[in-house]
C-alpha cells in the first residue's frame, strides 16, 4: 500500500489542512484578542507546527515513491524563495516567540 493510500494518513493531512486554514483564518483578527486568546493562539500555532513536522518527517523517511516526490516538490517550492524546510520551521518558531514576548512585554493588551 502507497502512502497516500492509507486512510489514517488521509485522514490526518485532512485534519492538519483544516486546523491549519481555520487558525489563519483566527489569525486575520489576532490585533483584537485580549491577553489570553493570544496565548490560546500561540499555544495552538505551536501545536500545529509541531504535527506538521511530526507529518513532514513521515513523508522523509518513508520509502513511498509519491512521499519522495513530495518532500522533493516542498523542497523546491521553498528553494524558490531562498529556504530549506527547517528554516521554514525555525522563521516560525522566532515569529511564535516574538509573539510570546510581545504578549509577556504587554500584560493589559
């Protein structure tokens, strides 16, 4: 069985693509959340991140042909604008901790 063939698999991109799409959504109004509700949002951009390495990595050390080629297409997608994955991952997190430090720096907003 393929990668791509698993339902577990399907099921879990399918989860990652709508946390995703309804935290950036979230996102759009983060300058009107109180102290608290952009702790919330730190903390699950967090969690997002962490599954979607936890999954990128499944797609890098699986022996799938279809995975290859989509770590491969990532790759490149991000060679186009100057960065691997992992700096990809790392601007992340510094944006998350600026966010957390801001949040910190700022107890009444």
């Amino acid at each position: 069985m393929g990668f791509f063939d698993s339902e577990i698999v399907q099921q879990e991109a399918r989860q990652l693509f709508e946390d995703y799409h309804s935290l950036m959504q979230l996102g759009g109004d983060y300058g009107k959340f109180d102290r608290e509700g952009k702790i919330l949002y730190i903390g699950r951009m967090e969690e997002m991140m962490e599954r979607y390495r936890i999954f990128m990595k499944r797609f890098e050390l699986s022996d799938d042909f279809m995975a290859r080629m989509t770590v491969e297409q990532l790759q490149t997608q991000l060679g186009q604008f100057g960065m691997t994955s992992q700096q990809m991952f790392d601007n992340m997190n510094r944006t998350l901790e600026r966010m957390k430090q801001e949040v910190e720096a700022n107890p009444y907003s």
